[in-house]
C-alpha cells in the first residue's frame, strides 16, 4: 500500500538587508547636522533626513565603501554556516533580488562566488517603498543588466516601474504579502535568498504579525518585538519556513551567528554526551 503523500514543506529563506548606501551617509549627516543646529524635534530631523534624498546625484545610489566591507564581513559567517551545517542550512540555490543598485551590489557581493553559484533574478516587487525620492528611483534595465550581467532582468522587461511613486506603507505590505503567498510558496527550491530593504522587510513582519495574531502561524523568532524591530544594513537571517499545503505555518527565524552555533552545538553534542557517560562511569 503506498503511503500517504505529505502536504508539509519546508523551505529555508534567507532574508537580507543591503548593506550601507551612499544615501544612508547623506541621511545620517542630515540628522546629525540638525541636531548640531539645535533641531530636537523628531519631526523636524525626519524632514531634514528626506530632504537629501531628493538630491538627484543619489539616484539608485550604490554601496558606500563601508557597505561593501559590511557585506563581506557578513559574508564570513554565513559562508561558514553553509559549510558546516549544509544538510540543515543549504546555500541558497537562486537569489531573488531588489532591482535597486545597492541591493544588486550586496546580492553580488554575498552570492556571486558561491559554488555552485545559485541564479540571480532581479523582482520589482521587492523593491523598497517607491517614495519618489531619487534614491528609491531604479536605473533603466539596459544599463542594470550591463553592471550586472549575472542578473535575470526580465521580471522588469514584462512589468515595467508599475509601482506608483508615492505608494504607502500598506501598498508595500500589499506587495510583500503577494509575494508570501504567490512566488515564494509556489517556488521549488528548497533554499532561497531574498535581498531586500527595510521597508520591504518591516512590512513582510507585519504580514507575519497578522497571520500569528489569527492564529494561522507558529514563529520563534531570537529577536526581542520581533516583529518591530528594524533589520539594520546587511543584516542576514535565516528562516525555516514550513507550509500545510498553501499556506505558512510556521516560521523558525535566527541570526546567522545563532544558526551556527545552532549547528556547532549539534555537531558537539554525541561528543559531549560521550565524555558525560565515561565521567559517570569513572565516578
């Protein structure tokens, strides 16, 4: 008798956050330069900090040169974890990415020399909030997919910028919910790497809230208020994701530092179980 198909998945995602961009420079210095002046109101330093991003010079602006060492530090560990848990935390098989250049640039730096090298495909949808600031604005596909030839563009030749500028926070949560319940659940691959923002990302969390909140979803997150607390730049977690069927049930979400010592624990555990029996014994 042949035994009954399970309707159980499991899938590990791993969800990252670009590293520094020149932007986040100008809008730290922006707030920085108020406060100097005497500004104390949070509302006021929020106008000072999007006023520089309305700078036409830092339109898709790239990876500051801290960025691009925050990634490789970020890069250490989590290459290390792919080695030494990789039944547990497989190296991600294709990368799913923001068209935006500072996340093209982290995906790259994090991924590219991967073996094998997973695929790259670039997504409108996880874009960061279209806020009409030039550095949310994107470069045109042809001069992307010259930087970036490693990178599949055409998700951007079908759909075009079909993100109105000036969409709002639930616009964005619209977006990362779609995408929960349609390409990521429908996907194959079994490990998968999101490159996003923080925006995309704080709006996938509070899709995650409402699901727990109903009682649909089971999550253990290390994180305290996690789903408040704001991924900082190139930030990387990996979630153990698990559907019934279509939908999420459950998700298991750590830092890449505590995936690992997830892992090392295990790895020790026979030998220290060993060495706890032969102390028994010898007692």
């Amino acid at each position: 008798m042949a035994s009954p198909i399970s309707n159980h998945r499991k899938k590990i995602v791993y969800l990252v956050r670009h590293a520094e961009a020149i932007h986040n420079i100008k809008e730290r210095e922006a707030v920085e330069e108020a406060i100097a002046r005497g500004v104390s109101n949070k509302g006021e330093q929020e106008k000072c900090r999007k006023a520089v991003l309305k700078d036409e010079k830092l339109k898709d602006a790239r990876l500051s040169l801290d960025g691009t060492e925050q990634v490789r530090v970020a890069g250490i560990n989590l290459n290390i974890l792919h080695k030494a848990g990789f039944s547990k935390y497989p190296a991600p098989s294709i990368v799913l990415v923001s068209p935006l250049r500072r996340a093209l640039m982290t995906a790259t730096e994090l991924f590219y020399e991967a073996v094998p090298r997973p695929r790259f495909v670039a997504l409108e949808t996880l874009r960061e909030k279209r806020t009409g600031y030039a550095a949310d604005e994107r470069s045109s596909v042809d001069l992307l997919q010259q930087e970036f030839p490693h990178v599949d563009f055409s998700d951007l030749s079908v759909h075009g910028e079909d993100i109105p500028k000036g969409e709002d926070n639930d616009a964005v949560r619209a977006r990362a919910c779609a995408f929960l319940e349609g390409p990521l659940t429908n996907m194959e691959e079994e490990a998968v790497a999101l490159v996003t923002h923080k925006g995309w990302l704080r709006e996938l969390r509070g899709t995650l809230k409402g699901f727990f909140d109903e009682g649909l979803l089971r999550v253990d997150f290390d994180v305290h208020k996690w789903d408040q607390t704001l991924y900082k730049n190139a930030e990387i977690r990996v979630a153990t994701c698990g559907w019934e069927g279509d939908q999420l049930t459950s998700i298991v979400s750590r830092s890449v530092d505590n995936a690992l010592g997830s892992v090392v624990h295990e790895a020790c555990k026979p030998i220290i179980e060993k060495i706890a029996k032969q102390t028994s014994r010898d007692s």
